[in-house]
C-alpha cells in the first residue's frame, strides 16, 4: 500500500499523495555539468520523535558563460518528496562554476505518518546558465534519512573482585515516527566495548544481539579499572549510537 506523507515545503506542511516522475527525462543542452552534490555537510539526516532539522543541500555546477539558478528536489522511500524553504541562492566560485544552496527541513512530528521515509534518499538537480544551457539530473546526489537510537549500559557489581563476574546490560531503542516515542530496536548486533582507566581508547570485547524488546546483557570476567560500554554501528534506516562508557571498580 502506498503511504501518503506530509513533507515541509516552503516553511508549510504538504500532503503528499505520491511522486510521479516526469514522462521524459529532459536532455542537457550546451555544455552546463553538474560536478557535486553535497546533502547535509556528507552527513545523514538523523530525527528523533518530535524535533525538525533544517540542513544545507548544495549543487556545484559548471558553464562558459556562469550559472543563472538552480532547482533542487528531494525524493525518498514510499513517494516521499521534499522541496526547499526557499529557492537556491548561487555563489560564483570564478567565471564557470558556482554552487547553488538550499535549505530544507523535515519533522517527523508533522511530516511522516509512519517510519517508511527512512533510508536511502536522492537529489534532483535542474541547473540552468546564463546562456540558458540546461541540464536535468535524476538522481544526482544521495544521502540517508535515519530514526535516531539511544543506547543505555550498567555494568555491576560494582565494585567488583578482580577475577569475579561482571554483567553488562543495557538496551536499544530508536525513534517511532508513527507514535512518536521510542521502543525497543530487537534482533541488532550491538558491541560491548571496554576502556581502560587511564586510557583514551575503547577496545571491542563481543558482540551481542538485541533481545525482542531492545534489551542487553551478557558477563565478562572483572581484570582492570575502567569504562564499559556498548556501541550500535546503525544501518540504512537508524543512525549509529554509543552509550555513555558506565565505570567500574575492580579491587
């Protein structure tokens, strides 16, 4: 079934039934490129339950006669679409090249009715020069739309016996944007990490998976002084997280 999402445009919310692309790609004209695109300083875009975030998308393009303007559009999972709060402002670099911003936001509070838009999204570019060269680019850049996680851990006793038993728990949760609250993330392969006191570096230890409820636990032997935690790498469609590092005393 095709979900219908609601997507920031121009400072507003907009229902949107779903994306059609155009019936025939448009074919450059003169010699105007494309040479980058860059979505958010190269970084996903990670969203909690509630807040927006507003991020930059730039197109650096190329022409003999200079760049005029630029119109960029976001397309994502399930029909998704994102247009910018305003329209691109071009910065010359030299006579050829400029690159064309914008701004654009999203908030899973009032954007998304469930968690489809997750994952892998793409940049359309249309770019035209000064001599009215034109190009139309599907596809021109890629970047990723993820559900934030949290991650907690507690190792105990504490404190221990060296040589003694210790048992690290913890738990996983990532943002629901369908009810706007966080639950457990199961079946995830999460490492537990170890740092020694007086260290700056976290070593891995093993590697656990989630429970049916996000949930952790696993036991190590008690050797050093220091700092467990566990540490989530993320995939396509949850960002990366690591727990704040719980220390331990072992005498």
């Amino acid at each position: 079934m095709r979900h219908r999402i609601r997507i920031a445009v121009l400072g507003s919310a907009l229902a949107v039934t779903g994306f059609a692309a155009p019936s025939a790609f448009a074919a450059p004209t003169g010699d105007v490129t494309i040479d980058q695109v860059t979505v958010n300083g190269g970084k996903p875009i990670v969203l909690g339950t509630t807040a927006a975030q507003t991020f930059s998308v730039s197109v650096t393009a190329s022409d003999d006669s200079g760049i005029d303007e630029a119109d960029i559009t976001l397309y994502g999972p399930n029909s998704a679409v994102a247009l910018p709060t305003g329209a691109p402002t071009c910065e010359p670099s030299n006579a050829t090249t400029s690159t064309c911003t914008a701004k654009f936001t999203l908030d899973p509070d009032t954007d998304f009715y469930d968690n489809s838009p997750a994952g892998g999204w793409y940049v359309d570019a249309l770019v035209t020069a000064n001599d009215i060269d034109t190009i139309w680019v599907q596809k021109a850049g890629a970047f990723k739309v993820q559900r934030l996680a949290k991650l907690t851990a507690n190792a105990s006793p504490e404190p221990v016996q060296k040589g003694k038993t210790l048992t690290i728990t913890g738990a996983l949760t990532r943002a629901n944007w369908e009810t706007h609250k966080y639950a457990g993330y199961t079946n995830q392969s999460v490492k537990l990490e170890f740092k020694k006191k007086g260290t700056s570096t976290y070593t891995a230890v093993k590697t656990v998976k989630s429970d049916t409820k996000g949930n952790l636990k696993t036991t190590v032997k008690a050797a050093n002084d220091g700092y467990f935690r566990w540490n989530f790498a993320g995939n396509s469609t949850t960002g990366a997280v690591k727990a704040t590092g719980d220390y331990v005393d072992v005498r």
